[in-house]
C-alpha cells in the first residue's frame, strides 16, 4: 500500500475528504520527522515508538580489496512496533 492508498482507504473507513486526510497524514509525517530528527520519542501507545539513535564510529573492511575503511559516527531514525502491532502481525 503506497500514501496515495491509504490516504484513500483512510478516507472512505472515516468518511472525512481525500484532501483532509491527506493534510492530516502530511502533518503527522512532518511532525514525527522533526520531533525524532531532534532526538525526541514519538511513542503511539499500541503501534510502536520512532526514535533517532546512534551508531558509532567504527572500522570495516572493504570485501574486495579487505582494505580498511574508517565510517564516521552517524543519526538514524528507527521504529520499534508496539505490542498491539507485533499480535496483529503475528496473528
């Protein structure tokens, strides 16, 4: 399912406009970017938690020469499913 789909599923299941829900969907997406890019939780009680974590820096080797290669430390975002989800999924 792609936005375009569930912004129409949401739509009908609701009974509310395509464009409302398309605004709300978009002001959901932009708010839970900016909350985790600034290292905030967005827990949704039943559907999982977004979170920004670290990975540090760290030495890999590259597979075809096994050279060394130094990474740098980065920020990314991550999605632990709730309970509610992960029963639902599993059913």
């Amino acid at each position: 399912m792609n936005k375009k789909q569930l912004v129409e599923a949401a739509a009908q299941a609701s009974e509310i406009k395509k464009r409302d829900v398309e605004t709300v969907l978009e002001n959901l997406i932009n708010i839970i970017q900016d909350e985790v890019a600034k290292g905030e939780k967005v827990q949704i009680t039943g559907f999982g938690v977004y979170e920004r974590r670290e990975r540090g820096a760290r030495t890999v080797r590259n597979p075809k020469t096994g050279e060394p290669i130094k990474v740098a430390a980065s920020k990314y975002p991550s999605f632990t499913a709730g309970s509610v989800f992960k029963e639902k999924v599993n059913k």
